[in-house]
C-alpha cells in the first residue's frame, strides 16, 4: 500500500501536469476557430446529457492538420527550425567543450568559482540578458564599435535582425546546459587512464580523441539534447534578434495564437512539435539510462 | 666471474639499463624520494619492497615519465629521459590502479598498444590471442572491464602492459588481487616471460615472498630512501639492519652489549643474570657497544631438555602455538617476559606434537645461526 503511494505520486503530478494539459491542447487543436471566449467550437455542455457529448465529439476532425500540410509556411518553419537548432547545438558544443575541459583541468581550489561563473548568468532574467544583446548586435551597438574602432571594418554589420544574431543568442543561452553535463562527464574522467594511453604510445592529441571524447561521450550527449530541445521551440530569441526572415515554428506557433487568435491553428503546430521533440526526447531518456547503469 | 650466474652488478664493467643518481622528488613541502641512486641492469628482475607511502610508485611513475625529478638524473640505456615523454619511451607500465579503458572491452584494451604501432592486423590479433591465453581471459575477450572480477581486471592489465613487449616493464602490484594459486603460476609466468623475452622487470610487492620468488634483486625502502639493495638471499640472511631484518620475514631481534672474543665471535649480554649469548659476524664491534641479534625463528630449536653442547641455549615456557600447516610457530615466554618465536616443520601430526601450552621448553640456536646487527 506504502509502495503503491509512493508511485502514484509522480503518477499523479504527471498526470495533472503534463497528460491532462496535453489533451486539452489535442481537443482544441481538433475544434474549429470561433469568434467567441473561448475562441473554438465546440465546447463541451453537460445540460445537455449524453446528446451533448455526442455532438461535441461528432464536431471534432482533423482539418487543422490537414490545412499544415496544404500552407508551405509551416513545413518549411518546421525545417528551419530544426536547421538551426541543430547547427547552434554543434556550435555550443564546440563552445562548450573546451570550456568544460579547462573547468575539469583546473587546479581544484579554482572550480567552485569557475562553476560559479558559468551558472552566474541564470541569475538575471532571460529576457533582459536577450535584450541586451540586441543592444550589443546593433548597427550603432558595441560590437560594431568596436570594431570600427580596431579597423577591422569601415562599415557597421548587420548582424541583429539575422540567422547569425539568433544563433548568437541561443549559443549564448544555452551554453551553460552544454558545459555542465559534459564537466560532469569530464570530472569523472580518471587521470590515470589518460597516462595508460600515453604510456601505450599515445600522444596527448590522440590520448584525447581515443579515450577523453569516448568517455565523455555521454556528457556530450546529454548537453546537446539540453540544448536541442529547448532551441527548437525556441520562441523569444528568434522574435527579439532575428529578422523577417528568420523562420522558426515557435514564431510561427506566437503568431498564429496571439496575431491571427487561431487557437485550434496554434495548437495543432504545438501537437506536431510536440511529436518531432518526442524522438529526441526518447533518446535522451536512453541515453540518461545507459549511463546510469555503466555507473552502476 | 662465472658466465653462468646473473649477477650484473658485481661485473664493475657492465653498463646498467636504468641508472638513478641522486634523484630528488618533492610534492611541495614533502620529499618522496630522497637522494637516491640506483642501477639496475639489462634483464634485471628487479623487486621494490617498502612499507605503504614509501615512495615506490612515485619511483616507477618517474621512470614511465609521469613524474619529473625535482633533482637529479635518470637514464636508461644511457641516455637522460628527464623531460622524454611517456610514449617516447620504450618502456610499459602495469598501473596500480590497472587504470583499463572503461568503454573499450578486455580484447580492445590489450590491442590499444599494438595499434598504436600501426602493427598489420593478422600481427596484433596473434599478439592479443597470446596474451589472452597467458592470462587465461580468453573467456573474457568481449567483455568490458566493469562486467569482470578484480583478479580479472589485474590480469589484463598485466596483459596490456606485456602485450608490446617494451625493453622495460613497470609493474606497479601486479599480483595483489590473485588468489595464492593463480598468484603463484602468474609469477612464474613472469619469471618465464622474463627469461623468454629478456626484458627487464622492475616490480613493486608487499609482498615479500614474492619479492623473493621472482627477483634477481631487492630493494628494501623507507622514506624515499634506499634500505639496502641485494639478492634475495642476501636480504633474508644478511640484511643490513634491524629495519631490513624486521621487514622482510619473522625475526627474533635481541638487544644486547657486545664483548669482541676470538675469530669475530662476540659475546652478548643481553639480560641480567643470563649467560651471554655467543654470535659471529663480520662487522666489528666495540666492547660495550649496543647491537641486535636478529635470529630467524626456522633457525631456533625447540625442545623439552637441554640440548648437549648448545651455545645459545635459553629456557622459557610456550605461551603460544601458531599452526600453518606445514609449520607451527611457538612462542615462548622468556622469565625476563621476552617473547622469542621458534619454528619447526610439522613433520608428525599434530595430536603427536611434543608440546603444548604452558609447556617449559629450551631454545637453541649455533653460533652463526643469528645475524649481529648494529641498529
Ligand atoms: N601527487 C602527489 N602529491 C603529493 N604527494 C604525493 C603525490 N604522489 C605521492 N605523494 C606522496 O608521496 C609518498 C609516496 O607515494 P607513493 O605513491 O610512491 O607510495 P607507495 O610506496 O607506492 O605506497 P603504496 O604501497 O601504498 O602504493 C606518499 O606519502 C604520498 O602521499
Ligand atoms: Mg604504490
């Protein structure tokens, strides 16, 4: 009886926030727009007993499914996404790693602070730090001024408003979640094997792709579903950096749900992301359980 | 010089492959070795024996180039390999902590050498299968090092660290988690590689049955310092001090003054009233200077009378019995409270033994059954 409260529990917080949210999303996504509070049709009416229901479920379809598929905008929102989500998870890995090599190879008095360091930003609100980089990215921001003032250009960039500025801002977001699953990994790692393979007849280089990289491999794994998944959603850095040109689901999902208040619209995009997150999701589970057992 | 006995460093000629002189290693404030030369020689089996914290691995991490010296000079095969690093060196080395590659399986973790080298493949997978048998894994090729027993995880590292079949190899407690069977095979297995192979051996033990069993020589440390380096029998029989004596093996160590008399034999006094005990030895000593007289106990005899014509000859009553199969171990209380330990062979079983607890008894031993010691 105590086991099966104990489960039940998280069952239950399960339940009530994710299960029951997700079918209330699925229903509107099935219903048609409306101009009404709520705006869809139709809602579900008890006055009128089992009818009532018969008719709410008989007015449910799949047309906003179908009208994805038939507008090129959303598939090709859905593509760019994962374009870019993919393409700044690689580049925060590649960000990211180095720094979480050095934090693991500092003298050890030096990692609290370095950790400290690397968690810091959290401690400012998101979307002022987001801001700021506008401020930064700019045609008169610093960036470009600073420039200038080396010499290295004569005319100022334009960089804000661009695919690179929202790559600028989700690496910079992110970082912290590639850093710090990969300086777990790398804290773990035994020194000692690291000389086993330099006494083998490794070099440090290749020391470091045969055995470092392996055996941090699930770090990299985890940090870069942290990052992936959260970017390919990602809604307020593409709105606040990137242009009209940058095209990206969550864009599209704010737009559909605020600007147009085609709720049934918005949902349906929210549902199909939620099906193309499912796999790497799945993954990442995997993974978290594979490197749990080889702890083991 | 007889060609047929190994004995290098007699030969003032010969040129030693590893040669340590002066060498200083300082972790900060703490100095783990302290001044230390050593030779060792082509071919060598050289065992490293010391209490815990000694500075035995620091020893073998600065030969395998993981550790620099804080002063002086390392060679090997002549040539200073301060600053050389590890992979540059033709030397292999057995971890103490077998530091295996968690994410490789045992066949890959022995191979990892060999690849290294570029080896052709048909070469390393007969090198591998070889090792692999050596160390009776071959079982275990497919599996990861934390799917197997610690014995097991020693034994491929034993056999990664022989598999490229270096000029040197470092084994850092290679044996510690054998059983006492597979222990013993397993050194032989090295005792025989070493003679097959030719390659020089330097190995740490605690345990000095081994050190004994696989060495040409041993080095007995304390502190950074070299006790007293020697062939095993020489360390057993002679050893240079109390500290060598104690350490390796059970010994009787008897305080006493020396009396020089005839033909380096001594006369020692060493409890009021008692007739004193009778030694020889090389080394002089002073009348009226301290001195230790270490006797084995295999080297005492027990019996219920006193033996005719003993020199050293004292009574005591067993207090205590120690079986161990073949031998037992008796420990008699001397009336000064002393307790000396005499060892015989059980020949007999045991319900024949001639004595048991509380028994009076007299030990004896020859003039030159004990080894005089000046500290
Ligand atoms: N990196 C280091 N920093 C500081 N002190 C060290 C370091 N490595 C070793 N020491 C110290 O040097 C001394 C010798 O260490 P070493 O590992 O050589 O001992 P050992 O003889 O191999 O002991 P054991 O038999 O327990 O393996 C020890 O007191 C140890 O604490
Ligand atoms: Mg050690």
């Amino acid at each position: 009886m105590r086991r099966f409260l104990l489960i039940a529990v998280p069952y239950f917080w399960l339940l009530a926030l994710f299960l029951v949210p997700f079918v209330i999303v699925f229903k509107i996504s099935l219903s048609d727009i409306a101009l009404a509070i709520p705006p869809y049709t139709p809602t579900l009416d008890f006055s009128a007993g089992w009818a009532g229901v018969r008719a709410f479920f008989s007015a449910l379809d799949f047309e906003n499914f179908t009208w994805l598929t038939q507008d090129d905008l959303y598939w090709k929102a859905y593509l760019s996404s994962l374009w870019i989500a993919l393409i700044s998870t690689a580049i925060t890995l590649a960000v990211g790693y180095p720094i979480a090599y050095a934090m693991a190879r500092a003298p050890e008095e030096w990692r609290p602070t370095l950790m400290m360091l690397v968690i810091l930003p959290f401690w400012t609100s998101f979307l002022i730090r987001v801001y700021a980089w506008m401020g930064i990215l700019s045609q008169e921001g610093f960036l470009n001024q600073f420039l200038m003032w080396l010499g290295i250009i004569n005319e100022p960039l334009t960089i804000l408003n661009t695919n690179t500025a929202v790559y600028i801002g989700i690496v910079y977001t992110y970082l912290p979640f590639m850093i710090l699953p990969i300086y777990a990994a790398l804290d773990r790692l035994d020194e000692s094997l690291i000389e086993a393979a330099e006494d083998l007849g490794c070099s440090r280089l290749s020391a470091f792709w045969l055995v470092t990289v392996p055996l941090s491999r699930n770090g990299i794994a985890a940090g870069s579903f942290l990052v992936f998944i959260p970017a390919l959603g990602e809604f307020v850095i593409p709105s606040l950096l990137g242009g009209s040109g940058t095209l990206m689901i969550g864009k599209v999902l704010w737009e559909e749900f605020f600007s147009n208040r085609d709720w049934p619209v918005a949902s349906a995009v929210a549902i199909i992301l939620l099906a193309i997150l499912v796999i790497p999701i799945v993954l990442f589970q995997r993974n978290q359980q594979k490197q749990a057992e080889a702890e083991q | 010089m007889q060609s047929t006995v190994f004995t290098p460093w007699e030969d003032p000629d010969a040129k030693p492959l590893i040669r340590f002189q002066n060498v200083t290693k300082r972790f900060g404030t703490f100095t783990a070795i302290d001044d230390l030369s050593l030779d060792i020689y082509e071919r060598e089996f050289f065992a490293l024996l010391g209490p815990s914290g000694c500075g035995k691995t620091t020893m073998m991490r600065m030969l395998g180039g993981f550790e620099t010296p804080t002063e002086g000079r390392i060679e090997l095969a002549g040539k200073d390999i301060v600053g050389v690093p590890p992979n540059k060196r033709a030397v292999n080395m057995m971890f103490q902590s077998y530091a295996l590659f968690p994410h490789l399986s045992v066949w890959d973790n022995i191979a990892f050498g060999l690849r290294r080298d570029k080896r052709p493949k048909a070469e390393i997978e007969a090198r591998v299968a070889e090792m692999l048998k050596l160390t009776r894994l071959e079982k275990f090729a497919g599996r990861k090092p934390h799917q197997i027993s610690g014995g097991q995880r020693q034994r491929v590292a034993l056999a990664r660290s022989l598999a490229k079949a270096p000029k040197l190899l470092l084994l850092d407690e290679p044996l510690g988690a054998l059983d006492a069977k597979l222990r013993q095979d397993t050194q032989f297995e090295l005792m025989d590689i070493q003679e097959k192979t030719g390659t020089t051996f330097v190995i740490v033990t605690h345990d000095q049955e081994e050190a004994m069993t696989v060495a040409s020589r041993v080095a007995v440390m304390d502190e950074g310092k070299l006790i007293q380096v020697a062939t095993p029998d020489r360390i057993y029989e002679s050893p240079a001090n109390v500290y060598v004596a104690d350490f390796i093996g059970d010994v009787n160590i008897i305080e006493g003054r020396a009396t020089p008399g005839e033909d380096d034999t001594y006369a020692i006094d060493w409890a009021e009233g008692e007739v004193p005990l009778q030694a020889t030895s090389a080394t002089r000593f002073d009348k009226g200077q301290t001195c230790y007289l270490a006797i084995r106990p295999e080297k005492v005899t027990i019996s219920t009378d006193r033996p005719e014509g003993a020199v050293n000859a004292v009574q005591g009553k067993v207090l205590d019995i120690a079986y161990l199969g073949n031998l037992s171990t008796y420990h008699v209380e001397l009336p000064s409270g002393m307790v000396i330990k005499a060892q015989t062979a059980n020949t007999r079983r045991i319900s024949r033994r001639s004595f048991t607890w509380e028994d009076p008894v007299w030990l004896s031993w020859t003039v030159t059954g004990g080894v005089l010691l000046a500290g």
